[in-house]
C-alpha cells in the first residue's frame, strides 16, 4: 500500500510538473511581442551599428536573440548586423548606404532564415513549439533609413506580426456581370494597382495580405477591378470602425512606394450600386481620390470620401470638369508633338536623331502635369498617342519614342512603316521586368525593331540585361543625372559606360543641367544628351 501511494505521489508531481512546465512555455510564447520599433544608428565610416532602444524578450525578433550582440548602447559591425537579413535585403541596404539620396528611405525587409543556429536552448524551443510560420502569419517589416549626417544614417525598424486569417477571395468580372448592392449605405475601400498588374492578373495571397492589414474580416471576399482600380463592398460599419480603418489606410499611403500591390488606397461611401452607370459614376469618385493620394501620398482629406461632404463634393465637380476634358481631348486626339534634339555635349550642335512625345492639347498645364503622373491613364493612352506620331511624323532609324514597359510586353510591330523607329522603354516606378523585357527584346531584335532603355535606377540586374538583350541606346535619366557629381553615382556611370562600350550600345545623358565638372564629363563618356521634354 505504501508503494502504490509513492507511486501516485511521484506520477502526480510528474504530472503536475508537466502542466507547470506547459502553461511557462505558453507564458513565454504569448509574452512575446507580435509588433515594436527599433531605432539605431549606422556609421558608415566606422563600418558599424549603434542600437539605441532595449531588446524585447521571448525570441519576439531575431533582433533580440539573447546570443546576438546587437544590444542598447553597444556597437556591432556592419558585418554582423547584415547577418540578420537576406542576401536581397543586404543589396537593398547597401544601395542606399553607397548612394546619395536626400530623402528618407524606406524598405520592406527580409529576414536571414538561417539565423536560427545562434538561438539559446530556450528560444529554440519556443521557435519550434511555436514557429511563426509563412502560412500562418503575416509579416510587415520596415527598415526606414534617413538622410546622411556626418557619415551616419539613423534608422529604425518597425516590425508588427499578425496571424493570417482564412480568407476565400474571389474575382467578379464587371464585363460580365453586375452584382447589384441595393441594401445599403455601403463603404468601398479602393486601391490603384500598381503599373504591374495592368497586364498581369493579381496573386490571392497579396488581396488576403491586404484585408489582414486592415483587419477586414471575411470568409468569403468578392472584389472587382476597374480602371486600373482593385475594390471592396461591405455593409458601412460603425464609426469607431471607419476611424480604425481611415488610420490604417492612411498608414498604408504614407509607405505606398513599398507596397506590392498598390499605388494609393482610399475609402468612400455608396449608396448603392445596381447598373453600370451607376458603378461608372461611383468608379469616378474613387478615381478622384486614388489619383490624388499617387500625386501626394500626404493627402489626408481624400482618405475616405464620406456622405454630405461638401468641401470634398467641390473638389470632386472640379476635378470631373478636368478629367472629362482630358479624357475628351485623347479621344480627339488632339495632340501637340514635342521634339528634344540630341546634341553633342562639346559643341552643343545638335544632330538628326531626336526624342518625340505629344503632349495633350487644350489641358492647363496644372492638369496636364496631375494627370500625367497617373500610370493607369499614360498606359490607356500611349498606344493612341505613339500613333499619332507614326502618322503625323517623317519616321527615321533616328527618331526615338517613349513606351512603357507594359504596353511594350504587349507590342506589336507595325508591318506597314518601312522605317521603324527606336522605342525607348521606361518604367513607371524605378525597376524593370527584367526577364520579360529581356525576351521581348530579343525578340524584336529578330525583326529588326530597334530598342532603348531609359534608366532610373543603375542595378545588377539592369547591367545583366545590357549584357544579354542586344539594345541600341541606353538613356541615363534625369533622376541619376541631377547626383553625379556625387562619387558613387559618377562610378556608377563608369559601369554602365564600360558595359555600353562592351556591347556597342550608344550611352545617352538626359540632362537639366550641363554646368557638370569637365573631369566627370570625359570619365563618364557624356558626348551626346538631350533636355527634358515635359
């Protein structure tokens, strides 16, 4: 008998013991924090990192990781801070750090997925009992680096980790059909697409990705593309959840470069939705404040666009008298040609090969420039425009004409011009797709359709595609331009001039201002550039 009450003595403590040790684990698990800032500073010179602000416990950030030195008030190397982040992460870092910018930056980071190896026992459990998995969480990090200051850069990251919740979108198609919403008042959160998916369709995971960061929950999400437009339709909630949702649209602007899926985000209030028309007229609402939020991301009044609002009704009727005399004027095709002549930067001469674009005519020039700042209406109208001047234009193996990376993808030569001219392909942001472009390119090289690129952005990738896509001209912009007195730009030039020499391409500067150091123009091989045309 005494035997047997040692026995269920000794399995109660056991057991009792591993409840203990249960509830210490999940303690630890749910202690840690799902969203923080870390602020530092990153001295160039010196080749390392100052951490300003204490660590979070609990393996909340590999940051923290008890083993790793990146503590308050202590430096590490430059070296041992890029351990935490992936190879793509450290280029990205790096470009910045090397180039000069004289506003803030700011990244979607990736973490180093091996850092795991330098976890203490404890935190290994907690990450194996516990892993924020991909498929589980969403992740939203952000690395703001601020303007050089005596060889240092202050910056923070901003980290926030939320539990994926299980959505199930779907795709209406408005040419088909009209889901009529005639139960209302409804609220419709909108969004520009990004140039990328006016010709590619739009990833499920990256519309779940957005609902999770507003907070939107649904089983069952429906949403519609329009005009470039990606948007919502729900019930209107209650205030307190329009005030949530409004700070968190207005987050989500204030970094919209870095956003993979939008250009501008907004919220509006609907009545109801039941016809085409009806929808055309709601479409022109949300244009009205996504086209302002892309022109300034800062715009705070054009958030949401609520009921009796009168300010906003104004600005809305101007701004409808504008759009519909722009729309109306391309339609007409009523176009003006403008020229910018390449020149050779010695004599100032200018020689027979130029730059052709058409400006909208009949536009204020306040409107003409808003408008032209919108990828959606550039990338809808460029076709008619381009053809304007094919058939206006003496075309010459010498004229140069400006097209988008997506209407490129998408171009077909035209057989019936016996000369063609050279297309200069730019990008609405800063990068390229770089393997499409580097196919179609080939391809027209096949079919003697002569090729340009015009560069924002001097990368490895750009440099891979000048050595593989046979281009004739390469046009360094007036973005890169405007920096190269500044070293590292100017050796960037050198790269790029080296690799254009390499593979017989005609390297041309896009220039405002020609006062650039005699030293720099010969090293940097600037014979031949044009002005900015608009």
């Amino acid at each position: 008998m005494p035997y047997m009450v040692v026995m269920f003595t000794a399995l109660a403590i056991i057991i009792l013991l591993f409840i203990a040790c249960a509830i210490w684990i999940i303690n630890l698990i749910n202690t840690r924090s799902s969203i923080g800032t870390i602020h530092f500073v990153i001295d160039t010179k010196e080749k390392r990192v100052f951490r300003n602000s204490p660590k979070t416990k609990n393996l909340s950030i590999i940051f923290d990781a008890e083993k790793s030195k990146f503590n308050q008030n202590t430096y590490i190397s430059i070296d041992e801070f890029y351990e935490f982040f992936s190879k793509n992460t450290i280029e990205q870092i790096d470009e910045i750090l090397t180039q000069k910018f004289d506003k803030t930056n700011t990244i979607n980071f990736e973490l180093n997925p091996k850092y795991k190896k330098k976890y203490t026992f404890l935190e290994a459990i907690v990450n194996i009992i516990a892993p924020r998995n991909k498929k589980q969480f969403t992740y939203d990090y952000k690395l703001t680096i601020f303007p050089k200051e005596n060889d240092k850069f202050y910056c923070s990251i901003d980290w926030d980790v939320k539990r994926i919740k299980k959505l199930k979108v779907i795709k209406i198609d408005i040419s088909t059909q009209i889901v009529k919403h005639n139960r209302g008042p409804y609220l419709v959160i909108c969004g520009l697409l990004k140039p990328f998916f006016l010709i590619h369709d739009i990833n499920s995971y990256l519309i779940k990705n957005l609902l999770n960061r507003l907070d939107l929950k649904s089983s069952d999400t429906k949403y519609y593309v329009k005009n470039g437009i990606l948007f919502f339709i729900y019930k209107k909630p209650k205030e307190k959840k329009i005030e949530k949702l409004k700070y968190k649209i207005s987050k989500i602007n204030e970094y919209i470069e870095f956003d993979p899926l939008l250009n501008s985000i907004a919220m509006t209030d609907v009545r109801q939705i039941i016809d085409l028309d009806n929808l055309n007229e709601e479409m022109n609402k949300f244009s009205f404040q996504l086209f302002n939020l892309k022109v300034n991301n800062k715009s705070l009044d054009h958030v949401y666009y609520s009921f009796h609002n009168s300010w906003l009704d104004n600005k809305f009727s101007e701004f409808m008298t504008s759009f519909l005399n722009y729309q109306e004027n391309n339609i007409n095709q009523k176009y003006q040609i403008v020229e910018s002549y390449i020149k050779n930067y010695s004599s100032g001469n200018s020689t027979t090969m130029k730059v052709i674009q058409v400006k909208v005519k009949n536009v204020s020039e306040q409107d003409y420039k808003f408008f032209n700042q919108i990828p959606y209406l550039k990338f809808i109208y460029e076709e008619s425009w381009n053809e304007y001047i094919l058939k206006k234009q003496n075309i010459s193996k010498n004229t140069i004409i400006p097209i988008s990376q997506e209407n490129f993808i998408r171009f077909q030569e035209t057989k019936n011009l016996k000369v063609l001219p050279t297309y200069l392909i730019y990008s609405f942001n800063n990068d390229f797709y770089f393997d499409q472009l580097k196919e179609k390119i080939i391809d027209l090289k096949k079919k003697n359709v002569p090729t340009a690129l015009y560069v924002k952005n001097i990368n490895k990738p750009l440099l891979n595609l000048i050595n593989i896509a046979k281009i004739k001209i390469l046009v360094i912009s007036k973005d890169i331009t405007k920096y190269i007195n500044d070293t590292s730009v100017f050796y960037d030039c050198l790269n790029v001039l080296h690799i254009t020499k390499s593979n017989d391409v005609f390297l041309l500067y896009e220039l405002n201002n020609l006062s650039i150091d005699p030293h720099i123009v010969k090293k940097a091989g600037i014979t031949g550039y044009f002005e900015p045309l608009l």
